[in-house]
C-alpha cells in the first residue's frame, strides 16, 4: 500500500511564526499536491509539484511556498502565518503525470494559528 | 477558472434509503474521480471514470459520468451506516493532472 505520511497531525502556531508541513511518499510517485480543507469549500489546491524541484500554484497560492528538493518529500511553508491560514491541510500524491491516477492522501495537519 | 459544484451539501437518510449526489462542471472534463471521506479521516480514492456516458458499479455505488462530460452522479442503494462520510468528486481538463474537487456532499445515516 502507498503510504503519504505527514509530519504532524495537529500544530499550533503563533501569527507571523514561519511554519513547515511535511510530506513524504514511499512510492515513487512523481505528483505531489498540497490541499487545503475548510467546512463549505471542500480542497483547494495551493500548489503541486510533477517532478523534483518543479512547481505549479494552485488555485490559492497567497502566503505559501513548496519546496521539493527530492522525489519522496514535498514541504508546505507558511512564510508567515496568519490567523485566516487555520485550516486543515491535506499532502496527496498520485504515480504519474503520463496517465492518469486516483490521489492517495495523508491524513492531514490541522494547523490553528494563534 | 473551472468550477465543480456538488448537490446536496448535506444529506441525512434512514438506514436502508437510497442516496445520490451530483456533480456538475462549468467546463468539459477529461475524467472524473470520485473519493470518500470517513469523519476524521483523510479522502481516499473510489473510482474513476472517461468515457462519456459511463457507468460503473461497485457493490452497493453506482457512478455515471453524463454524456456531455460536464456532470456526474454518485448513488447508494440501501444505505448502510457505513456509508456514513463526506463524497467529493474530483474532475480534471484534458492535458493536466490537476484535478479540481467539487464541495462535497456529507451523508449521515440514522439507524
């Protein structure tokens, strides 16, 4: 089974904190995706990456960045927090970008800014 | 940009009553998947379709894409508790792997 491990579950963080989420798959898949997850809007996404060191924005992109320096990990940064940035955030990666491929997801980080 | 919208936003049911939920695309998609929510739980990934008019079926679910490939239904026969959880559709454009999630639609199951 594809396992998507994100690094923490729960985290809270102080406005204007620089703030981490990691990701990590151990399938060799070569998408990654960063989700987030508020009641009334399902996910939306803020950034992917379809190979090592390559990114695309998403939908909602505004106050984060990604960072994949290897193939197995992709990071979420918030480069400084905000209260409006308290959601549930969702790490998912799919095999290729050749054909396509159901998401496999982690089980999330639910970030609260304080 | 594209949208994806999904009808109900939520939905309770007796035990054993049918269920559908709708999807519908502001632009033609390519395909559509469709994933599963548990509460406190993470989405996971139930099917997919591609062709226009499609039908798939697994055990009690019952997925179609329309023929225009701009909308897609999700039914239950004879809900069960189980069944209980968030259904979100998920459709992509040609030429991306991007995919697009729908809002969701929360189903509760009253025993």
């Amino acid at each position: 089974d594809v396992k998507v491990t994100q690094s923490s579950r729960y985290l809270v963080k102080r406005t204007g904190e620089k703030v981490f989420l990691e990701c990590v798959q151990d399938m060799d898949h070569e998408n990654m995706f960063w989700y987030r997850q508020d009641p009334g809007l399902g996910l939306r996404l803020i950034y992917f990456s379809y190979d090592v060191k390559m990114k695309e924005k998403g939908d909602i992109p505004e106050g984060y960045s990604v960072s994949r320096e290897k193939k197995e990990r992709f990071s979420l940064i918030l480069e400084s927090a905000s209260t409006n940035q308290t959601s549930m955030y969702l790490c998912a990666s799919s095999l290729s970008n050749r054909v396509v491929y159901g998401y496999t997801f982690g089980s999330g980080t639910r970030l609260t800014v304080v | 940009g594209q949208q994806v919208m999904q009808i109900p936003q939520y939905q309770h049911v007796q035990e054993g009553e049918d269920f559908t939920t709708y999807c519908n695309s502001s632009t033609t998609l390519s395909n559509i998947q469709w994933y599963k929510q548990r509460p406190g739980g993470h989405p996971v990934f139930l099917i997919q379709l591609v062709k226009s008019g499609e039908v798939k079926k697994q055990k009690r679910l019952t997925f179609q894409f329309g023929e225009a490939k701009k909308n897609s239904s999700l039914h239950i026969t004879a809900t069960q508790t189980t069944d209980v959880g968030t259904y979100f559709c998920a459709g992509t454009t040609s030429g991306t792997y991007k995919y697009i999630f729908g809002t969701g639609t929360r189903l509760k199951v009253l025993a």
